[in-house]
C-alpha cells in the first residue's frame, strides 16, 4: 500500500506526477513542480520521489527514506501547492515509469494522470520501457533544460510544451557542494544532515 498526500485521491482530477531520484530535493524541484501545479492546467501535482531509477546507479543514493522525508518535510515547511507520492516504495525494483503508472492508474483509474518531465529526459525518452506506450496512453507535460530545443522535442513526441522557468541546478552539483564543505542552504528548501 502506498500514500499519496494531495488535494484529493486523484478522482476525476487531472494530476500531474512529477517523478525523480530527489537525491537531495532541491529548489530547481520544487519551483518546476509549483509552477506546474499553479501555471498550467493541471489539478494538482504530485512529486514521486523513485528508490531506484534504472538509469542511475543505486549507490550513488541517499537512503530512500531520507529522500522521501525530506521531501515530505519540503512540501510542508515550504507551504507548496504539491502531494508526495510514495507508490514507487511498494513497487518492483529498479522503478520503471511504466509501471508505475499502471499502479496509480489502477488504483485511480479516473484521474487523467499527466507525465512532468525536463527535455532532457524527452530526448531520451527511447532508452524508457515501453516509451511508445507512455507517450501513447499518458499525456507528458515538457518543461525547459539548457541546451535543449523542448518545443521541437515536444512536436516530435507529441507532448505539451511548457514554458516553466530554467533552473540550472542539480542534485549532482549539490552533492558536489556539499563534499567541498560549502553552504548550500539556499539551493535546499529544507536543510539536513548528509
């Protein structure tokens, strides 16, 4: 069983599922999915934090219930118009998006459930399990990256473009910051021990 916190339990809403490692959760997060929820024509917006995307090696994660309550603890110190999904910690590892719609649709089968993604991660949409399916039966809501054409991306996958602002930080870069000792508080909607 998992616990989906959001306005509602996804009935007849249109619910937006913005999925990520969150290793740690940063501004760059957080400001997409807001955006997101308030800006486009979705009902609400839920971050599903993934404990192992199979696209990136498991070692390199933070425990999955610290990204998960840190995440928790983003939503609700930061007063943000988001859910937290948990599904993917009840799922089959490692997380395949397809998958894990087919859950939350099974359990929700009204809410017309949209895909958030960066485009970057349309530009390799190919590498995903049964991308075709995805992008067949799942609307996929595409937001900016830097050195990407994500309206182009948008026109060849069919997807909807959305004009959420660039935030050039990453989860990798806070990482990096933080073995060098600096003080990235202000990248972090809520601060922890790593």
């Amino acid at each position: 069983m998992y616990f989906c916190s959001a306005k509602s339990d996804g009935m007849n809403m249109k619910t937006g599922l913005f999925f990520g490692s969150f290793n740690p959760v940063h501004v760059g997060h957080t400001i997409v999915a807001s955006y997101c929820a308030q800006f486009t024509d979705l009902d609400e917006v839920w971050l599903v934090p993934s404990p192992h995307n199979p696209q990136k090696p498991a070692g390199a994660l933070l425990p999955e219930a610290k990204r998960l309550a840190l995440l928790r603890a983003a939503v609700v110190q930061q007063k943000l118009p988001l859910g937290v999904c948990d599904v993917e910690f009840s799922l089959p590892r490692p997380s395949y998006t397809i998958n894990t719609l087919r859950a939350l649709q099974a359990q929700h089968p009204r809410a017309q459930l949209v895909v958030i993604m960066g485009a970057d991660s349309l530009a390799g949409i190919e590498l995903w399990r049964e991308w075709q399916t995805l992008l067949r039966d799942f609307e996929v809501y595409v937001y900016p990256r830097t050195g990407y054409n994500a309206e182009a991306l948008c026109k060849q996958y069919r997807a909807k473009f959305i004009p959420a602002p660039v935030v050039e930080i990453s989860s990798t870069f806070i990482r990096q910051a933080l073995r060098e000792g600096k003080n990235v508080n202000a990248f972090l909607p809520v601060t922890a021990d790593f």
